[in-house]
C-alpha cells in the first residue's frame, strides 16, 4: 500500500491546516516546487519540525549539525562547494558521532559500527546512498537534517578553507590578476623611469616639458570625454531595443524556475536591515526557491542582532564572515559564493530596492545570450534625487552611465565595468573566474574587465535597482575614492601583461579598457590644473600664459575646456530626459563643478594607492531624510529601455 501524500500526513500530524494544505498543493502545481519547501518557505511551519517529521516517516534519525562534531579528515575528502550542490554533509563515525536522539530515532536501522553517519536533506533513497559511497569511498548511515543547518555546517566545518579561499585564492590561482600586490617589480622599475626621464626632462627643458604635459592632459580629457559620448550615443541610438520585454516576462512560466541565490553583504547597517527584509520579499520569485545569504561581519554586533530581532524568513541564512583582513565585501561574497546553492546569483546592498520583476529578466537575458555571457547588470537609479545638490548630481550620473554608457558598451562588444550592486552570474561561470579579488577595493569593475580579458561577456538587463542617493560631502568622497582607487588598481593589474590582454581580449577592448578604466580617473586627476591654468589665462593674468605655452597648446585646451565639458553636460542632460525627471535638466549645467568634486576624491585615492592600497572605506547608508514608500515598482521611473 502506498503512503499517503505528504499534505495528508502534515494535516494528520496538526502541522498545518486543510486550508494550508490546499494553498501549497496549488502552488506545487503552479510552480513544481516541493511541498514541503513551499510551507517553509511560506512560514507555514518551522523547517526543523518539517525534518523531523520527515525524518521519522523515513525511518532516519534527525540529525542536528549545529549541534554535532564534525569529522576534519571526512569533510577533506570533498569540496564545500560539492556538498553544498548535493545537499549532505559527513558528520563522523559510529554511535558517538550520532547523539543520543539519533541513536533513539535510528534504532530500527541497526547502523553498522564504523559507518559514517552522513546528513542529507533529500530523501536518504538507495541511490543516494550508493553515490555518497562512492564518493567518500565508505559505507554511510544516513540522516536527515535542514537546508540551514547543511549550511551552517559547511560554514562552521570549512571555516578555515573557506576563509583562506575567499581571501587569497585567485591571488594562489594567479598572482598577476590579484591587486593584493600594488605594483610588481617591471612595474616599479617601469614608474621609476618614467619619473626619472619626466624630472630629466623639466631640469633640461623646463618650457617644452611644461608645453608638453599641458598637451598631454589636454588630449588625455579630451580622449576619455570623446570616448564616453560616442559610447553613449551608441547607446542612445538602441534605447528602445529590448531584450526581454515585459511579455517575455509575463510569458515565463513559474514551473520548474532554478534555484536563485542572494548575496546581502552588509557591515554596520542596523538601520536599514528591517527595510530589507521588504524589499527583497518584493521579488517576483517562488519563495522556496530563492536562496539569500546575509553575510555579516563577525565584528559587526549590532547589525547581527538587528538581523536576528528583524525575524527573516526561511529564505534568509546568516553567514558570519571571520573578522580577518582584508575586511572588505569581495571577501564577504567570496565566502557567500562558496555556499551558494543557486544556479543563479546576485549581489543586493542592504538599502537597495530592485524592481519585483528584476529576476525573470536576468534569467531570460540569460538564456538568450550564448554561454559565453557569464553576468548581466541591472541600472542603478536613486530614489532620493531631489533631496539636495549631490544626490542630484549623481543621480544625473547614474542616469547617463547606467542607461546609455552601459547599454552602449555592450551593443559595441566592449569590456563593462560592473556597478557594485546588481550584478546577476551564472554561479558555475563566476567560480569558473575565480571569484572577486578581496584585494581591489572595486572589486565589481575589475571583475567585469577580468571577464572580458578572458573571453567571457557582460551584458546588460533592463531592469533598475533604486539606492539611497549619497547625500553627504564627505561621505561621498569617501565612497568615490574608494571607487577611484579601485580603478587605478584594475588598471595597474591588467596592465601587467598587456601582450596577454591583447591576444586574449583585442586590440579594440584593450584600447577601450585603458580609455575607461585608466581615462576616467587620469580625467579627474587632470581637471584642476588645467582649470587652475584656464583661470589664471583669463583673469589674475591675461597673456601671461603665451610666453610659456605654443598657441597651439593653448587653443587645444580652450577646445577641450569647452568641449569635454559641454559634451558632458549634454550627455547628463540626456540622463535626466530618459528618466523622465526634467526638474534634474539644468543641474547638468554645474557638472564641471561636480568634477572637481570628483577631483577631490581622485587625489585621495591616489594617495591612498600608495599608503593603503587596500583599506575600504566604508560608506554609510540610512542618513537620507527622505523616506521611499512601496518598492521599487511605485518609485518615479520610466523602463530602461524607452
């Protein structure tokens, strides 16, 4: 005689209502989910008194890993990463290994002596236990325990490795894509020429030398500005091609979606922990199949406890990030993705807002873009743009990167420097990688640039993720620095090895590297000198500037003064038009301003390249005092896509 199904022993046993029953029946047959992760998912019941019931109904004893000492010589002989995927882990031998109510509830099984006892939270069937034989090389009792505490116990067993891994693996992979060394030798000797013949140079021909650099800085803007706008007007020209439209989205059936993983890492945001428990429950994905992984700083106390007295639901694994250096988020994903059990996976801050429907675009830009697409990135946009000059200027920034910079770089197969939210991977592709560098404070642009040098492709999703705009000066300049620095380390890591970078990614994306990646920080650095230059010729001392500098010299940066800026000014103007927020027009006007702004931010970045290449800065979030209501859905907005 067959056994009941699962629905109807829940209800007998008074774990859940028929009425609760026959909601998640509905829901299986919508979605193909399991039952039993559907209610709890649903918080219909506690996932401990799901596993344990099942665990009596299969005969097995409930395993508490959390509770349990665990075998280091059995967990070397697999990855994390493996029994994470398969759902079990080897917890020790014989009855010592079990515990008293293991003992008790697996009586009737007689396990053998020496067996090793493992942890599954699929159904111990025989093939199961065939394969996990097979793979320890040793008879095993099987027991059942919980998705946490499968979790838990990978984090607790493999601490050790896992740290390790996340903080020096790709550095172990391959040294010369790792930012942990600043510069490597040929680098120094390569900077200490180059200064030597710049100093030669300014002793011997002081005028030339002076005529030469004004030059240099003027056609350095001047080529990263004209860069920036054509790759937007590439952009601007496919604005209303969509990918995936809302149809598509519409059209995609809920049966049998794979398992998505989101990584939260958060350090010292208390705050803004509650608001994100709403705002990730917005998207528009089955429950049971959505994995997310909050990581927390084991310093970080407070936003522990905020965490826990928050009351996520099942959905929600904490993971605590050993308190070693270097202390920054690459580090935090890296340990996120060594536990991630998704087939997909995304990068959320804690304050962010994504539209509900953000990850069925993601999944169906995937599946109609080739293998080779290894991440999309979602727009930013903030919901706090009114609130003060700053968070207007960088909203009219975010607008022209994200809506035409982006989408123009991947119409034009360029590499795409990641924003550091939002970025969507294929979870086998990114470890494929080798993850972040913890090591490069901008860990989201390198990446994107890694992935192109080796052969893989970013693309871009239509879809916006909302942020809390930065509203305060020196924290912006402390965000933007970091932002800065890591451009700098980017580029001084992928230019260890240019002949490589050029076979591998082309000649056309390495010139696009070094005019994005290399251009945008030499912009800002070069803006204030040659401001300073404009200001004294024109009013402290008219004519001045004549003897020193060639005619030439001077009208080149008259072209580009008036140039580079009105065509950024035009392209941020362009933003605002494609928001829809036309009250953000004229502030585009105070955009040369804004980039001495960034001048500020770019000479601490540079020094601290040199005094501390590695230190995050951490940005506060929480200290708007503009409050967003609903979700990202009911915030001001028009598609990306036109």
């Amino acid at each position: 005689m067959s056994e009941p199904p699962l629905g109807e022993l829940l209800v007998d046993a008074g774990l859940i209502t028929p009425a609760q029953r026959d909601w998640a029946l509905d829901t299986q047959r919508r979605t193909g989910s399991r039952l039993g992760a559907i209610l709890v998912a649903a918080g219909i019941v506690r996932r401990q008194a799901l596993y344990r019931f099942l665990a009596e109904r299969w005969n097995c004893p409930f395993v508490d890993v959390a509770g349990s000492a665990l075998d280091p010589a059995l967990l070397g002989r697999v990855t994390p990463e493996q029994l994470a995927r398969e759902g079990w882990i080897p917890i020790g031998r014989g009855p010592a290994a079990r515990g008293p109510a293991a003992r008790a509830s697996a009586a009737e099984s007689a396990p053998a002596a020496d067996a090793v006892l493992v942890a599954t939270v699929d159904r111990p069937t025989a093939a199961r236990r065939a394969h996990i034989e097979k793979t320890l090389g040793e008879t095993v009792d099987l027991g059942v325990t919980t998705e946490w505490d499968l979790i838990q116990g990978l984090h607790r067993g493999y601490q050790e490795v896992i740290a390790d891994q996340a903080s020096l693996g790709l550095w172990r992979r391959n040294a010369t894509q790792s930012a942990r060394t600043v510069l490597l030798p040929a680098q120094k000797v390569g900077l200490a020429a180059a200064v030597a013949v710049i100093v030669a140079a300014a002793v011997l021909a002081p005028e030339a030398t002076a005529a030469a650099t004004m030059a240099l800085l003027s056609v350095i803007l001047l080529a990263g500005v004209a860069f920036k706008f054509v790759v937007c007007m590439v952009g601007a020209r496919h604005e209303r091609d969509e990918t995936v439209t809302d149809d598509d989205v519409r059209a995609l059936s809920d049966e049998n979606l794979p398992m998505y993983t989101v990584l939260v890492p958060v350090y010292r945001e208390a705050n803004v922990v509650s608001d994100l428990l709403k705002n990730l429950g917005d998207l528009d994905w089955p429950r049971e199949r959505l994995e997310v992984l909050l990581l927390l700083e084991a310093d970080d106390t407070e936003t522990i406890a905020a965490a826990r007295a928050a009351d996520p639901p099942a959905t929600f694994t904490f993971v605590v990030v050993p308190d070693d250096l270097p202390k920054t988020k690459p580090k935090a994903c890296n340990v996120g993705l060594y536990l991630a059990r998704g087939e997909y996976l995304v990068i959320y801050d804690a304050e962010d807002r994504p539209d509900p429907d953000q990850l069925k675009k993601a999944l169906l830009t995937f599946r109609r873009g080739g293998d080779d697409l290894v991440c999309v990135q979602a727009a930013l946009n903030y919901w706090n743009a009114d609130e003060n000059w700053l968070t207007r200027m960088f909203t009219l920034e975010y607008s022209f990167w994200f809506d035409y910079m982006l989408p123009g770089l991947e119409r034009l197969r360029l590499p795409i420097p990641l924003g550091g939210t939002s970025n969507h991977f294929r979870v086998d592709a990114l470890r494929e990688l080798g993850g972040w560098d913890p090591f490069n404070v901008t860990e989201d642009a390198d990446l994107g640039i890694r992935a192109a040098a080796l052969g893989r492709t970013v693309g871009v999703v239509h879809s916006t993720t909302y942020e809390e705009a930065n509203r305060a000066g020196g924290n912006w300049i402390r965000q933007r620095s970091r932002w800065i620095k890591g451009y700098l380390q980017t580029l001084l890591v992928h230019a260890r090895r240019p002949g490589t970078l050029i076979r591998a990614a082309g000649t056309r994306q390495t010139c696009a590297f070094v005019l994005l990646i290399g251009g945008t920080p030499a912009t800002f650095l070069a803006t204030p000198p040659l401001f300073a230059l404009f200001a004294v010729s024109l009013f402290l001392a008219p004519g001045a500037l004549a003897a020193v500098f060639p005619g030439w010299v001077l009208w080149l940066s008259l072209v580009n003064l008036l140039l580079g800026n009105g065509l950024m000014i035009y392209v941020s103007m362009m933003g605002a038009f494609k928001r829809g927020r036309y009250g953000l027009v004229l502030w585009a006007l105070l955009n040369p301003a804004y980039w001495l702004f960034h001048s500020v931010a770019s000479y601490k970045a540079l020094w601290q390249l040199v005094t501390k290449p590695h230190y995050w800065e951490k940005t506060l979030h929480g200290l708007s005092t503009v409050a967003p209501t609903g979700s990202a859905a009911g915030l001001e907005k028009q598609p990306v896509a036109g």
